[in-house]
C-alpha cells in the first residue's frame, strides 16, 4: 500500500511560540479561536468546520461533550468529544459571536460554513506556511501524549482511528470517555504550560537585555 501521508507538524519547542503569535493574529475573531479548538480537541479539519451547535452539551460543566455524528466521520462512525475547561471558555466566547447560527463556523462557501483554506491561510499569515497545517496538530497531540505516558487506546480513540487489529475491532467498542476527559483537560493544561514558559523566556530575555 502507498505510504501514509504525514502533514508538517510543530514540534514541542514550537508550540509555545506558535501560541504566542496566535494570540497576536489579527484576523477574524472566529478564525483564531477555531485554530485554538484544532489544537485543543485534534480532530480533523473536516470535522470541526462543519460543527454545529446542536452537537455540544453540557458546555458550562465539567461533563462538556461534542457528538460528531457519524456522516461526518472519516469511519462512519459516532465520535464523542470531551471538552476541556479551556475548549469550554473558547467555545462559550465563540457562541457570543455565532451562537444565531446553525453551525460554529458559518461562511459564504457553498456547504455554508468555514472554508477548507481560511485556517491554512491564517497559518500562513502567521508565518507558519510549511511548518505545520491543522491537521498537523492531531499528530502533535498524538506525540506529545504518547510521549507523556498516556495509554494508547485512549489516543487513538481521541483521533477516532480505525482500531488495526481487525478482531479486537470487532469486540472493543469502548470510549475511554472518563480517561479521555482526563487527558484532554492534561493536553490543555500542557499547552497553557508551553504558552508560559515561552512568555517567561522572553520577559527573561528582556530583563538580560536590560542589564546589559
């Protein structure tokens, strides 16, 4: 079979920089806030643009979920998405903004939301053109969490993969739905700690330049 196609993806020592420049991008309010939510949630592009409203519950609790229904999943599948307090907080300032609409992200192309280039260009505008795409960000979650220790099954099941082992497919319908609520309030506490250091280094750097 033909190799897998992997989008760029920013490595760890990136992210804080790259949270840094998106929290200065001067574009559209719903553009930036739906990056944040790629970052916060990895699902793919597809999924998120076409999000609607009547999708999410539960958004001013702790048990925050996105149902993707299964004809916009790549399996054809269900797929249940915790919500971070973080994602909670975006999606809550978002609603303010087109919480009249149908959908999340709603936009003049044909479908009627978002279009596929708005968030690459956004990445472009913000110098990121080949460094990574949003769909790169599911594979920097899977890293990072794979690499922090978090058990595969529970990854795997966040990026709504096809389970290899097609007997255990067969028999594991788990959602790992508490474990994964778990990781994903991790991931965004992670990415609020990278956000941090990256501030700190530079206000860091300043007061040395000062002292010179």
């Amino acid at each position: 079979p033909p190799r897998p196609k992997h989008h760029k993806a920013l490595a760890a020592g990136e992210v804080g920089d790259f949270l840094i420049r998106l929290a200065a991008y001067d574009g559209e309010e719903e553009t930036r806030i739906a990056i944040n939510l790629a970052l916060l949630m990895a699902p793919r592009t597809t999924e998120l643009r076409a999000a609607r409203w009547a999708e999410f519950e539960e958004m001013e609790g702790d048990e925050g979920l996105w149902r993707v229904p299964a004809e916009r999943m790549k399996m054809h599948r269900p797929h249940l998405v915790p919500l971070a307090r973080q994602t909670r907080t975006l999606l809550a300032r978002l609603k303010n903004i087109t919480g009249k609409s149908v959908h999340l992200f709603p936009g003049n192309a044909p479908e009627g939301f978002m279009s596929n280039n708005t968030m690459l260009f956004a990445l472009y505008r913000m110098g990121f053109h080949g460094r990574t795409t949003t769909h790169g960000f599911r594979r920097l979650f899977s890293t990072e969490a794979n690499e922090n220790g978090w058990n595969e099954d529970w990854v795997e099941r966040q990026l709504a993969h096809d389970e290899r082992n097609k007997a255990r497919a067969a028999y594991n319908a788990a959602q790992y739905l508490k474990q994964r609520r778990d990781m994903m309030q991790w991931w965004a506490d992670h990415l609020d700690g990278l956000h941090q250091a990256e501030l700190a280094k530079r206000e860091g750097g300043k007061g040395a330049d000062q002292r010179l």
